[in-house]
C-alpha cells in the first residue's frame, strides 16, 4: 500500500537534512527514517508519515515538544521515540554511552514518548476518543530485549533494538500494528479499525495544508505560538541548503523570509555579517530583534545609508542621494570599487539583502560584488538574497525577475510558495492579489470594491464620511485592542496625505488621542498608544491585526493597497473615507 508521506524529504540526502546543530549526521533519526519508510511502504496497511513533529506545547520543563516520528493508520496512531547510540538502562535509569563515559537521562525515553502523546491528547490535537494512540521506543543501535528486572514494569513489547534493527525480514510497520493491538487489549478499549475518512478526520490538526478553522484543535496553544510554528517547514528548507552559500529565495508576504534570514544569522554568528534592507522602520526592528537574541556581529542597516556612509568614510561624494535612489548604477559601482581600495574598507563574511525587490536593479549586484571577503562576491562570496516581485512598485517594468536571475547562475533559487502564518491569512492575501492585478488604466475604485465585497467573509470593510468619522471609528478600534495595542497597526494608505483644505487625514490621524506614530527608535517596543504610520514605510513588517485607512477621494494605488493588506497575521479592517 501507498505510503502518504508528510515530511518531504529527500531519502537519498539525509545525511545532509537530519542534523545535529553542529551539522553532523543524526545516524539514529536517518536509519529508523529509512527503515520506517521502507517497511511502511511495503505494509498492507495505508500509513500517514511524519518525522520530527514540533508543536509549541508546553511539557513538564519543556517550552515545546519534538516528535521523532508519528505514524497513522486504521488501526490507530504510534508516537515513536528513537535513540541512536548505546543506550543502557542500570537501576530503571537509562543513560547513554559516550566513549569511556555515560551520560544519564533526565526521564526514561519512554516517559517522553508518553508526555508527547498526553500532549496531543490533552490539548485535542488528536481527539482520543475517536482514535487509539499509543507509543514505541527505538533504539536502532542498542541490542536490548527488556527494559526493566521487574517483569511488570517491563516494556520491551514497545522497544524496536537493534535485534529487529538488524533482521531485515521483520517489519517496523507491522511490529507497530502489534503494540497498538497489545495495547488496545491491555487497556481493554476495543476500537473499531478506522475508514479513510475517520484516519483524515482524526489527523487533520496535523496537516500543513489548515482549514480555514485550524487554530481551534489547539485549546492551551497560543496563536503567536502557532505562528511561530507555521515557519518550521523553512527552517527545515534552510537545513536542506545548508551546503550552499550562496542563496537566492523568492518568497510572497508570510512564507518566512525572515525565520530564514535569523537562522542564517545564527548559522554564522560567528563571522561579520551585513543586513541591508530598503525601509528605515524594517532597519530598525530587524537590529533591536538581533541585539536581543545576542547576534551582535551582524551589522544592519539600510540601502541609502550604506551608500552615504561608505561616502563619508572615503571624504568624497561619488553618487547623490537622489542617485541612490533611482539606482544609478554606474556610479554606485564606482564608489564601491574605490571603497574597496582603501584604507577603511573591511569586508563581511556573508551580505544578507532582504526586500531585494526594491534594490536589484539599484545596485545590489555591485553591494555583493565589492563588498564581499571575496572579490567577484556573486560568484564567490556568501551571500542570502529575498525577493518578491509582487511587492516591488512598478517590478514588471523593472525587470526584476532578470536582475535576479542574473545572481541566481552562481547560487542556489529557491521558490517559497506557501504562506506560513495562519489560515485565515490565506483569504487575506487572495484577495490582495487580485487588488494587485488590476489595470490600473481603467476604474479601479469599483473594481476594488467588488474584490473587497468578494472577500466580505475574511476582512472588513467599513465606509466612513469625513475625517471626523474615521477618527470616531479609530477611537472604537483602540478600545477593541486596548489589552493587546502593540500587537495593532495603522496603516495609513498615501491618499491620506493629500488634502484641498487643512490638515490632511494622515496628519489627523497622527496627532490623535491614543495614537503613536511609528519611528526608528520605537518600532520594537511596548507603545502606549496605537502604532500608526504609513503602508510603504511599514514594507517588510506585519502586525496580527491590521487597519487600513484609504481616502476615497483620491486615487488609489493598487500596488500600495496590496502591501498593507498583506501586513495582515490574523485580521484585517479596512477603513475608507468618503
């Protein structure tokens, strides 16, 4: 029968994918993977495959847990345990072999197999009511028969050693068909095998692919949790690449750009690092984030600035801020080269380039050549490149797919095409999408409205008259969020800057009771009033709860309205003045 394999993994390549942090195989994880997938692909039974669950639920002195393998069939659900190495048990206390030396475990392996699978259970990740679930211990390089002197406390009818490891006529697939019918019969639960549907029914909380009412299997599960959860699948692509170290990732809003660019961060904590980004408020979060997590030798700073900077240093003016801007490459190209030569000139180890979209075609390329510890840095520097042409303005026009694939012929390209927060985000991001594709030629105004009354299930859309209205509903929407107001934004769309008579919109907004304007110095701390800046200057961030604020008035940007609606996490308003 056909194995429905939930991991994605290259078989052939796993020495290079399951690792310790220092890189080095996990020979115990890869023989029982390999050995699982085989025997369950040969079984007659159909089998759901995972490998290294991790779900953010709290375990006795654990933040999270971390399943080694779950497997799922009619006959119930096994939570496996593997311990490479020699393991050795003296006194019912178990402890690992290490040279001369033995280090013992905290709780029994499986004592932890058990906490993972209350885990489950308690928190209704999977409902045991409607299925049998139980737990087998392998210990893949460990000859062992019995777990325990004492024949009742024994559970070497749950413990796959070496002994079957080794013979290769048994089966893992069938061998836990066994345990979950012993223990079935010891518990006296008698549950009926289950159909297709019912095994569905009952795994769908582990499914990467959520419904839209996902979140709700997770009782004592935070949803920022979750979140965080929703970006392990990256992670795992960013292990798989380890061995390259020249990037390049195109990705949409919420696919975990930057789960990726810390992870590459840490990777080489070790080394001088350059963080170069298009926005000041992105600058400015992304360097407070890295100073609390200790990653000091990552310097962060934005695209003009660097340029300016790099001016200074050298006493000459090469290129105008005007210049930088509109990307004269040229002359950029040649500051940087002069830059080299000089006295001052030091180079990093690795250059991150994050929203590259807004910079490819202004002068990255001549960033990762000049800057690099490598001349000739695209070919032969270290370097992790995110992009999103949907984001870029005006990007069809740019080429930006060509600048791109330029520095993609000397690294690795790889495609992030599934957004990673929460399911509800996804109809929030449908629907900027088709915002985005509009021709803007024509009457956008009502092609935007019949989008948004499409959507009318996933987002909220309320018509305000006047300024004095919006300013009303801002003040009710503080009160929604006053318990969790750093965890709002407003987003001011740019038609709110404009006005015939006084104060604009944006200027009201701005100055209101209850309402703090985003800066560089207070974007990555606690606000006392309700973060609000504009939707470009907010590029590259997110917030769980998004308002935006649109002046009907004035025309409107589809390009501009398509980044802040897809800030969004978890919900989205949309508030228009008329």
């Amino acid at each position: 029968m056909p194995i429905i394999n939930h991991d994605y993994k290259d078989i052939d390549f796993l020495e290079h994918i399951i690792v310790k942090d220092n890189a080095s195989p996990l020979y115990g994880e890869i023989d029982m993977y390999r050995r699982i997938f085989k025997d369950c692909e040969s079984s007659k039974f159909n089998w759901h495959f995972w490998h290294d669950v991790r779900l953010p639920i709290p375990v006795k002195s654990q933040s999270s847990i971390q399943i080694d393998f779950l497997l799922a069939c009619e006959k119930g659900i096994v939570i496996i345990e593997v311990k490479g190495g020699k393991i050795g048990v003296r006194n019912g206390v178990y402890y690992l072999e290490n040279n001369e030396d033995s280090v013992n475990l905290e709780r029994t392996p499986f004592e932890q197999a058990d906490d993972y699978m209350y885990a489950l259970t308690n928190n209704k990740v999977i409902d045991k009511r409607k299925v049998f679930i139980t737990t087998v211990c392998a210990f893949p390089h460990t000859r062992m028969s019995k777990t325990n002197d004492n024949n009742e406390m024994d559970q070497g009818w749950k413990l796959w050693s070496s002994i079957q490891q080794e013979n290769s006529e048994l089966s893992f697939a069938e061998f836990c068909v066994d345990v979950i019918e012993k223990d079935k019969l010891k518990k006296k639960l008698y549950k009926p095998d289950l159909s297709n549907d019912e095994i569905m029914e009952a795994i769908k909380a582990l499914m990467y692919n959520f419904s839209d009412e996902g979140t709700r299997f997770y009782s004592n599960v935070s949803l920022e949790s979750i979140i965080k959860w929703l970006q392990v699948d990256n992670l795992r692509l960013f292990d798989s690449l380890r061995k390259n170290q020249r990037l390049v990732i195109e990705g949409g809003p919420g696919t975990g750009k930057t789960t990726l660019a810390k992870a590459f961060i840490k990777k080489y904590s070790n080394l001088r690092g350059l963080y170069v980004c298009w926005n000041k408020l992105l600058e400015s979060k992304i360097r407070s984030e890295l100073s609390q997590e200790g990653l000091n030798n990552c310097e962060v700073i934005q695209f003009a600035s660097l340029f300016i900077r790099i001016q200074k240093q050298l006493g000459k003016q090469y290129v105008s801020f005007e210049e930088i801007q509109s990307g004269c490459v040229e002359k950029m190209n040649v500051l940087l080269k002069e830059y080299r030569k000089s006295d001052s000139f030091t180079p990093y180890n690795y250059i991150i380039v994050d929203e590259a979209q807004d910079v490819l075609d202004k002068g990255a390329g001549c960033l990762l050549n000049n800057l690099s510890f490598f001349e000739n840095g695209i070919e032969s520097g270290r370097y992790l490149v995110f992009y999103d042409t949907e984001q870029g303005y005006n990007s069809k026009n740019r080429q930006i797919e060509g600048w791109a694939s330029q520095i993609s012929k000397h690294s690795a390209h790889f495609i992030l095409d599934e957004n990673k927060r929460v399911p509800t985000n996804k109809r929030i991001l449908d629907c900027a999408k088709q915002i985005l594709d509009l021709n803007i030629k024509n009457d956008t105004h009502t092609q935007i409205d019949e989008i948004l009354e499409k959507y009318s299930d996933s987002l909220t859309v309320e018509r305000c008259r006047g300024a004095r209205n919006i300013l009303g509903r801002l003040s009710e929407l503080q009160g929604k969020y006053v318990n969790n107001i750093n965890d709002c934004v407003i987003l001011a769309h740019s038609s709110t800057q404009k006005s015939d008579i006084g104060e604009s919109l944006y200027d009201r907004i701005a100055t209101s009771i209850g309402i703090t304007e985003l800066t560089e110095s207070n974007v990555n701390v606690n606000l006392k009033g309700m973060p609000f800046t504009s939707i470009l200057k907010y590029k590259g961030l997110e917030s769980k709860h998004v308002i935006i604020v649109l002046n009907r008035r004035t025309y409107i940007d589809s390009y501009e309205l398509y980044i802040g609606m897809t800030r969004a996490i978890i919900d989205l308003a949309i508030l228009i003045m008329e």
